[in-house]
C-alpha cells in the first residue's frame, strides 16, 4: 500500500509540473486545479502558494467568499515560518474585509501581520 501512495505521489507531482509548464503564463488561471495536485503530491509549501494566486483571482472576479477560503487553506498549508504566504494571506483576508465594508475586521487582519503603530501613514 505504502509503496503504491508514493507511486501515486509521484505521477500527480509530474502532472502538476505537466500542467504548470504547459499553461505557462496562464497558471493562475489554473490555480485551482493545481493548488489541490500539488496537496495530493506532498508538497504543501508549493500548494499554498498557487492557493494564494487562485485566492487572488477569486478577489479580482468579485467572488470574496471564494477567494477568503483559499487565503485560509494557504495560511492552512503553509509551516509556521512560511513568513511570506502568512502575510500575503492576511492581506488578501484584509483586502476581502475592506470590499465586504468590513473596515474594523480589515484593520484586525493587518494587526495580525504586524503592529500598525510601526507603520507610517503618509
């Protein structure tokens, strides 16, 4: 059994490296398909941040909903030091607050990322 998980690890790894090569510049738009190959494949740090392009192009489509669960599955995936998919996840959770009129949950994602008192406001 062992043997045939790795195996299956393998040929959905090659697919999603298959898949990512042949959409070349147009990957984000297959963000979705891929962000679940790549969890299938073991390798989580890839997953969560082709699930922070599909949570980007969910926001830009206007599908807030959408694009809030996929920042929530990177922040998922992602190791406690992925420093990079944690911060651009709660911007996109603050970013999606912001549309939904949701300043004061906006201002709190921000807070989680860093101290607002050290940012500069021009």
């Amino acid at each position: 059994m062992r043997r045939t998980c790795a195996f299956s690890a393998r040929r959905t790894r090659r697919a999603a490296i298959w898949l990512e090569l042949v959409a070349g510049a147009r990957r984000a738009e297959l963000a979705d398909t891929l962000a679940p190959l790549w969890v299938e494949a073991g390798d989580l740090r890839h997953a969560a941040w082709v699930y922070l392009r599909a949570a980007d192009r969910a926001l830009d489509a206007l599908r807030p909903a959408d694009a809030a669960e996929r920042y929530e599955q990177a922040r998922a995936l992602a190791d406690e030091d992925a420093v990079g998919v944690h911060a651009q996840a709660l911007i996109g959770l603050a970013r999606v607050a912001e549309r939904d009129g949701q300043h004061d949950k906006a201002v709190a994602r921000l807070e989680g990322f860093v101290p607002l008192e050290n940012v500069l406001i021009l």
